[in-house]
C-alpha cells in the first residue's frame, strides 16, 4: 500500500528547509590539499631556486651545485604533485556528498514553491471577492465606509499578484 504523501500546504517549512551542516570532512581534506599544494609550491621554489645558483656559477670557481643535484630536485617534484593531485580528489569526492545531500533539498523547495502558489491562488479569490464587492457598490452607486475594497482590483493587476506569481515562475 503506498504512503500517503503529505500536500505541500501540510508540510511544516520551518523545519522542512534546512541547510544541513557542512561535514567536518570538507574542511579537512581541503586543509590536506592546501598543504599538498603548499609542498608541491615549495619543492617547486627549491627546484628554481637550485636551477637559479646553477646558472649563476662562475666559471672558473669551483661549482656550488652540479646539474644532476638540479635535476635531482625536479625530479623530487613528481610525488607532491601525485600528493596534490590525490587531496584533491577527496577534496572533490567530499564536496560531491555534500552537493547530493544539498540536492535532495529540491523536492522540498518544489514542494514549498507548490504551497506559496497555492496561498497565492486563495488570496487571489480572497482579493477577487474584494474587488467584486467593490464593483457591486459602483453599479449600485454606494459608497462604501472603507477604501479597501477599491484597492483589491489594483491588487490584481500586473503590479500585484500576477507580479508575484511572475517572479515565483521565474526562478529555476
């Protein structure tokens, strides 16, 4: 037997649209990242830095540093890249959990969008009776003791509810 699913107007949306808490995880691969990519930058700066002295060397003087330290150093480049590149994986392995989880959010949000239409049907027969009421006291040539009801047909126009319900179609 299927479970009867709740109408958007007897969800609670309070409670209902919740962004959930980011994971601890996130923060920690991205901090592991971040450190990867601050090894690979300095083993990067030591590799220019020995490739700087090489080039450097007078000749004539006994060398500093030998072209195979320098290529060495490179050399020693490839694992903190290896490094980098897996922290960003989790990194973006742990993002793509949480944007799911943030995904499951659109059926609520399309439930919530159902009920603000729905309000926005009743106040627009609820506005409607106003601006009826309104018209009746026109044809009957009365004056009513309040302006509101003169109001309610404005409400209806292209500044009021259809502005509403325009703005409400116009996302997503």
């Amino acid at each position: 037997m299927l479970a009867k699913t709740p109408k958007a107007t007897e969800l609670d949306f309070a409670s209902v649209l919740k962004i959930p808490p980011k994971p601890a995880e996130i923060a920690e691969a991205e901090r592991k990242w971040q450190g990867a990519v601050a090894e690979r930058e300095a083993a990067q700066a030591r590799h220019r830095e020995m490739h700087r002295q090489y080039f450097n060397q007078t000749p004539g003087q006994p060398p500093k540093i030998t072209a195979a330290e320098v290529d060495q150093a490179g050399a020693e480049i490839a694992p903190f890249q290896a490094r980098e590149l897996e922290a960003m994986r989790a990194l973006e392995a742990q993002r793509a959990a949480f944007d799911d989880e943030l995904a499951a959010l659109r059926s609520k949000i399309d439930a919530y969008r159902n009920a603000i239409s729905e309000k926005i049907d009743q106040l627009e027969d609820l506005i409607g009776i106003g601006a009826q009421f309104y018209a009746a006291s026109i044809e009957a040539k009365v004056r009513l003791p309040s302006k509101m009801p003169s109001r309610c047909q404005s409400l209806l126009g292209a500044h009021g509810l259809q502005m509403l319900r325009k703005i409400l179609n116009a996302v997503d």
